[in-house]
C-alpha cells in the first residue's frame, strides 16, 4: 500500500470507531430522527474542577471539510466486512452522506469554551445530527469524540500542580513569578505514539511552558494557531550517554565540555551517573564551582534516581539544596526561605509523580529553602492518566422519534446519566456540517485555563 492510501486510511471517520459500532444503525428505533450525546466528567473524579481542551484539535483533524468519499466507503468495507460479516456495514448511509452532503458530515457540536475551568459534573460539549437521515451518526462518532478526555485530562492535572506551585511559591517567596516555566514534560518517549505525545503534551502546556515533547508544539500551532513565541521552551540538556561516556574517572572532563560548548545561558547536566553525593559536593561543589559562579547563565543539576540512602526524591533533594547553599550561598526571600545562588539551579524529572512533586516541595520549605527548583514529569504526566482518572464518559440523554423528544439516560449505582437536550446551557456552536465554527487560539485557551 502506498503512503497516499496509508495516510488516507488513517484519516477514514468511518474506521476511527469502536468495532462493534458499524452494526448500531441497524438496532436503532426505526422512526430515529435525531439524537443528543453529551460529555462530562462525571463526580467523584480525581480532581474537582475539570479543564476542557481539544475537542478543536479533534474536530479539525476527524470531522471539518469532506470527510466521506466512495475509496473511503470502499475502504472501510472491507474492514467491517471482514470483522463482521456482509450485511453489518451502513453503507447505504454513508453513500447518502457521500453525495447527497457531499461528503460533510451531518453534525452540529455545541461545547464550552477550550480550556474553560468547569465542576466536575458539567456537561461540557454536546453532539447532535443535523439531517434526519443521519440520526445514526451522532453514535457513530462517539468514539473519536471520546479521547476529548486525554487533553483534558493531562491539562486538568497539570494544573493541579501548577496549584501545589502557587501554594509553596507564595509562602516561600512571596510571589508566583515564573511559575509557569515551574513544571516541564519530559513525557513524549513515554507514551505510545507520536500523536498521544501531541495531544497530551499540548494540554500540559495549557499550564505550562516548559516542554521536551516537540509534538505537542507543532498540535498547538496546528489547531489552535499558537504563538511560536510564547509557545513553549527548553534548554540545552545533557543526558547519560554524555556525562558517562569518559567513566567515573571522566565525568568531571564530560561536564567541562558541556559547559565548553554553552558557555552562557541555561544548561542541565544529570548527576546520577555514578554518584550523586560526590557530583553535588565535589564536582560541581568544588572541581567546577568558580566555573559556574563565573558563567552568564544556570547550571541546572539533575539528581533524577534515588539510591540507597534516600530512596525518596524529597530526601535527596533537601539535602542537595542544603550542599548547594554550603558551597554556593544564596539570598533570603521576603518571605524569610533560603534561595538557593541564582547560577544554579535542580531539576528532579524522572519517575515522579503528582504526589512526589509535593512531598517535595513541602520538604524543601520544612527545611527552609523557598520554591525555586524546576521539577519534570514524564509518564506520570503524559502515560499514567486514563479516562476513568477524571471519570470522562459521553452518553446519549435525547432522542428524536416520530417528531417528539424523549429523555434517555441509565441508572446503574455510581453511574446515573443525564437526560435532556440542555438547551438551557446555551451553549455556543462550535461545529456544524463540515465546518468549524468558532476556533480558539491557544493565547484564549491559556488565559481561559488561568490560574493566577
């Protein structure tokens, strides 16, 4: 197959679905002329209140323009048929959309602004048909229409810690300056593919500006016309492959070249080679530290494993901080915390968590220093998230038969739906036949998401 028909397949609406979808048209009550879906997370999620992003992102690259054609139709087909069996696929459905609607689909889509803070508990966009002909496609997309919850979800929790910086960047400093460049995705190699670093990367930085997932860029200018400029950051890291390569003896020699070749500006070296006790006190403490009082720039440590003497990061951190100011000094905060010298800087990102980020910041100001360090969340940001994490679910609550609206919701224990049309929402129209309808840069969706 060749790259055209690949990418062509991989964009087919018709085969980005559940399997067992293609044979709903034919359960459905035979006088459908219209249904409702809606999209919530529901009580009872982790976190309370909910960041709404990307259902623009998903709306531009599934559902704007012409999305059906006969290769398409011809395509999926063969795909149903072959899992199925004959007589399972729609066809006679999706040739009508194909030319009668000449290929757009049928679907009006009404939703809350992006990146708009809301209750758990809210319905947060809405899906319904705009041809009676095509009752049966507003389940039909409920499945692409479902990963809404990933973006959401990685920006909920994002700003849950940007809440946790606030908190202790306050107490210990007085201020919150810079908090945005205070948590940075490392996640991009710990997710399953390149589009899942996008769109996870892209709601982390809703919150954020510090990013090592380039994917997630490239989603943000791409669907929601983002400033390059303001978009996102890093700076020039080494990794162990770098700092390791001379040995034990050499690891001294491997951070003299790292700051040979960037000799002003940021720069991160890892320290868990070989020793981070000796690295900390000695190589950076002593061998190396009129090197780096004498640069224009950071040298920012990275600690990143525990070991056997602190095998919990908070631990070790504390006591990095305290050698750092042992040998480096630094300047009281307003507030009465030590800051640690301004030409250097930590950086804890590997195997850390929400939960650790915390017990780290609480440590260091237990131990007196303020909140100046940068921490990084790779899996634990991008990877150990799932749809049940935030309680995301999108149900059906109307439908249209024979000219009347009924209510439609399930009372299973823990999982009551909604029911209705929520017309009382007035909820703004983001998408309709083909077409978006109200597009969102990503400067409107960060100040949407605002926390201080």
């Amino acid at each position: 197959m060749n790259q055209e028909l690949i990418d062509q397949l991989q964009n087919n609406i018709i085969l980005c679905v559940d399997l067992y979808k293609p044979s709903h048209w034919a359960m459905q009550q035979k006088d459908l002329e219209n249904q409702v879906l809606y999209w919530e997370m529901r009580e009872g999620a982790q976190y309370p209140e909910a960041v709404m992003v990307g259902l623009q992102a998903q709306i531009l690259k599934h559902l704007t323009g012409v999305r059906v054609d006969a290769q398409k139709i011809k395509e999926a087909k063969l795909y149903i048929d072959a899992a199925m069996g004959p007589g399972i696929f729609n066809e006679e459905g999706w040739r009508y959309i194909s030319k009668e609607l000449h290929g757009l689909l049928p679907l009006r889509i009404r939703a809350v602004p992006e990146g708009s803070i809301n209750p758990v508990g809210n319905v947060l966009f809405t899906v319904e048909a705009t041809d009676e002909k095509c009752a049966w496609l507003v389940e039909y997309v409920e499945t692409i229409l479902s990963q809404v919850w990933y973006p959401s979800t990685v920006a909920t929790l994002s700003r849950e810690v940007k809440k946790d910086y606030a908190k202790y960047m306050t107490e210990t400093l007085g201020s919150t300056k810079g908090i945005e460049f205070m948590l940075h995705d490392f996640g991009c190699r710990g997710v399953g593919t390149m589009e899942t670093a996008a769109l996870g990367g892209l709601g982390h930085l809703v919150n954020f500006v510090g990013t090592d997932t380039a994917p997630a860029l490239k989603a943000a200018v791409d669907y929601y016309e983002a400033d390059m400029a303001t978009l996102g950051f890093s700076i020039p890291a080494a990794e162990h492959a770098i700092t390791t390569a001379l040995g034990r003896e050499g690891e001294q020699k491997a951070i003299e070249d790292i700051l040979d070749a960037f000799p002003s500006g940021y720069v991160a070296a890892p320290g868990d080679g070989f020793d981070i006790k000796f690295y900390v006190s000695t190589v950076v403490g002593e061998y190396l530290r009129d090197r780096i009082l004498e640069r224009d720039g950071k040298f920012v440590v990275r600690p990143d494993s525990p070991t056997e003497e602190w095998p919990m990061p908070a631990d070790q951190m504390v006591w990095i901080f305290q050698t750092i100011w042992e040998k480096f000094g630094g300047t009281i905060s307003p507030t009465g915390y030590k800051v640690i010298n301004d030409h250097l800087g930590v950086l804890w990102g590997d195997g850390i968590e929400k939960a650790g980020i915390h017990h780290i910041l609480m440590a260091l100001k237990n131990a007196g220093f303020a909140t100046t360090n940068v921490s990084g969340m790779g899996g634990g940001l991008l990877q150990k998230v799932n749809r049940d994490t935030q309680r995301c679910v999108i149900k059906c609550s109307a439908q249209k038969r024979s000219g009347v609206w009924h209510d439609v919701h399930k009372e299973t224990f823990g999982k009551v739906s909604k029911a209705g049309r929520f017309l009382e929402l007035d909820l703004p129209i983001v998408y309709e036949n083909g077409e978006l309808i109200r597009r969102y840069t990503f400067d409107e969706v960060r100040e949407n998401a605002r926390l201080i």
